[in-house]
C-alpha cells in the first residue's frame, strides 16, 4: 500500500512541475503536504519484516557437569538446537542457561529478554516470539539436543486434530516440539490410526500396526524422527515415502541403537498392485504371497550441508514374529564416513515393504525405551 501511494504522490509531483505550477498558491498549499506524506510512507516502507532470531551463545551454565558444543538455527522452521556432549538423563534439573541472543534488526523478542534460558527437564522445549520492526511476528522453539534422543521412552503423546475433525494421539508433547512422527495425520481422514500408545501399569509403549483404509489396501504404520508432510502425501499419493521428511539435527557418533521390542506378524501376507500406477482412486488388485511379513527397524545418521546430503552410517534390522513379550536388541552401525553428523534418523515400521504396498493387516509391532549406545 506504501509502495503505491508514493508511486501516485509521484506522479502527481511531477505532472505539477510539469505543467509549471511551482510558483502558484495552489503549489505552495499542496507541496509540503505532499512531501511530508511522501517522508512518512517512505519511512513507514523501510520497515523491515525480518523476525529471525540471528545469533544464539550459551554464555554461562548453571551446572558446571554440563558441556556446550554448539548452536544450531534453522530459520526457515523458526528452531534453535543447543547442542550438549552429555547424557541429559544423568544431569539434574531444572537448569539454568544464560545466553546471547540477537535478533534481526529492529526487531523484540517476547520473552528470553534478559538471556535466561530454563529447562524442567531433557525434553523440555521453550517457545518465545520474535516480532519484527513492522509487525510481524515468528514463532521460534529452542531444543536441548544430546546423546540420547527426546521423548525415546515414548510417555508423552499429546491430542492432534486430525483430516476428519476428530482429535487422536500424537507421539510427543506438541506438534511443535516433538521429534518425533507417525503416518496417523495421512490416515484420519478415514479414521484410521496405526501407531498409538499403550499403558501398561505406569509405562507407556507404542504400537504400530498394519491396516486398511477404504482407498488404500495395505496401511503400514510407521514412527520415524522427522515429519509427516500432509502436502507431500496428496501430491504423491501413490509414493508413501514422499510424505516423510525424515530426520532431526544430531552430532553425535553412537555405535549402536538398543531398545525393546515385539513383533506379531497379520496371517495374509499380500501384495496389492495399483490398477492405475498414477492414482490410488483406481483401487488395487491383491494377492496372496508366500512368505511371513517383517518388522523393520532402521536408523542412519547423515550430513546435510548446503544442498549436500551423505549418509554417514546405518543400522538395520529386520524381524518375523517373536516371542510375546518385549525382547531387547542392539542393533550396530556401519560407518562409511568419518565426516561429522548433523542429522539422524530413525525409523519403525509394521511392514517391511508396506512402501510397496505388500504386508499383512494386523501385524503389530511394540517398541520401547530407545537408547542410543556410545563407546
């Protein structure tokens, strides 16, 4: 609006000179009138609509056992990680973190004002608002990352409002601050939810399972790092890996991933092939297979510099039906780099192959208490 208002006082300013009318009464009323209009939408206009936050150091620790290595800040999803070489679990909380933090400028945060940052426990995450020199505002969340990944015992789960207009569980605290996914968003338009907690006593667990929903034959539940697209799922609705963007920051070297499990595999193993390959809405022809569907449970740890991403290490694994009762595993990676991490991801499915659409409906997987293993 500034811009085009100074774009007709412009114009009105010279067909004036134009036209000789510098030394008329009419000039001299209307000039400085016009040139004080023209100073305020010009001042008002080179007001900056920046609201990132710019620069963030931990400058002082309320726990001398606590080791700062780094910031990270992604401004594009408005996240801060404060990266600590520890275990968070062995240090006591409430901490205290002072830091210093700018801002673009011209522009106030809402909180944070003085530097001091406190945490209640590992996986707490603070929120505060940056808003900008003309107004605007962005909401920015500020992460403690170290050796073991938030919320790996999964007991925290908060109510989401799904496609349908019906609220179900979501593993983490919020959909802001979790690391945490699952395919539930993709799959509540037709009210179904294949990953969900579980109480038992006081612990809770999460189960994936394989289902169906009136589109799609085969449903494979999934818990990963990272997020679930929604726009990713409906531009490719016929790739499931496309509506995952895996991954959370991370600059540690574990050796292996320990956690407990259990696996029950669904009794038809099938596969389902589309009749379009353009669109699931042409429904799919499914047959029966030889063969026992899989668990899969795989992490990698990446670096993503720029518009480079190299994958680093992997660990894999990969089960038919067991025991029932929770068993624990430890699954090695396999280095191939020696360059420093940023990202890792983890990954647990119900079906091996349910990209593919091939699994069984009802197989279950239970997990449980992820700890990443160092030397």
């Amino acid at each position: 609006m500034a811009k085009l208002l100074l774009f007709h006082i412009r114009i009105f300013l010279k067909f004036i000179f134009l036209h000789e009318y510098k030394n008329t009464d009419l000039m001299k009323k209307v000039l400085p009138l016009l040139l004080v209009a023209t100073l305020f939408f010009a001042c008002n206009d080179d007001k900056s609509g920046n609201a990132d936050i710019t620069e963030a150091y931990i400058t002082d620790l309320s726990d001398g056992n606590l080791n700062y290595v780094q910031t990270s800040i992604d401004s594009e999803t408005g996240k801060i990680y404060l990266f600590f070489n520890n275990d968070l679990r062995d240090i006591t909380f409430p901490i205290n973190l002072s830091a210093d933090i700018k801002v673009s400028s011209g522009a106030k945060m809402s909180s944070f004002i003085n530097g001091e940052l406190v945490f209640s426990d590992p996986d707490n995450v603070l929120t505060t608002e940056v808003i900008a020199e003309d107004g605007t505002s962005k909401n920015w969340s500020v992460y403690l990352v170290h050796k073991q990944l938030q919320n790996s015992d999964f007991e925290s789960w908060f109510e989401n409002m799904g496609m349908n207009g019906k609220s179900y569980q979501e593993v983490g605290s919020s959909s802001v601050t979790s690391v945490w996914s699952t395919a539930n968003m993709g799959t509540s338009m037709y009210s179904v939810y294949c990953s969900n907690p579980i109480t038992e006593g006081l612990n809770t667990i999460v189960e994936i399972t394989t289902g169906e929903t009136s589109q799609v034959v085969i449903t494979a539940g999934t818990v990963f790092t990272g997020i679930f697209s929604l726009a990713g799922a409906i531009a490719n609705p016929t790739d499931p890996e496309q509506a995952t963007k895996f991954g959370t920051p991370f600059i540690f070297k574990p050796k292996s991933i320990k956690l407990k499990y259990k696996y029950q595999a669904g009794e038809d193993y099938i596969q389902a092939t589309l009749n379009d390959p353009t669109s699931i809405f042409g429904g799919f022809t499914t047959e029966s297979i030889s063969g026992e569907d899989e668990c899969t449970i795989y992490a990698f740890l990446e670096s993503r510099v720029d518009n480079e991403i190299i994958e680093l290490a992997r660990a894999e694994f990969y089960s038919g039906t067991t025991e029932n009762t929770l068993a624990e595993t430890n699954i090695e990676f396999t280095y191939t780099s020696s360059i420093e991490p940023t990202h890792i991801t983890i990954v647990f499915s119900s079906s091996r192959d349910g990209a593919l659409w091939r699994g069984a409906i009802g197989s279950t997987l239970i997990i449980d208490d992820i700890e990443l293993i160092y030397e």
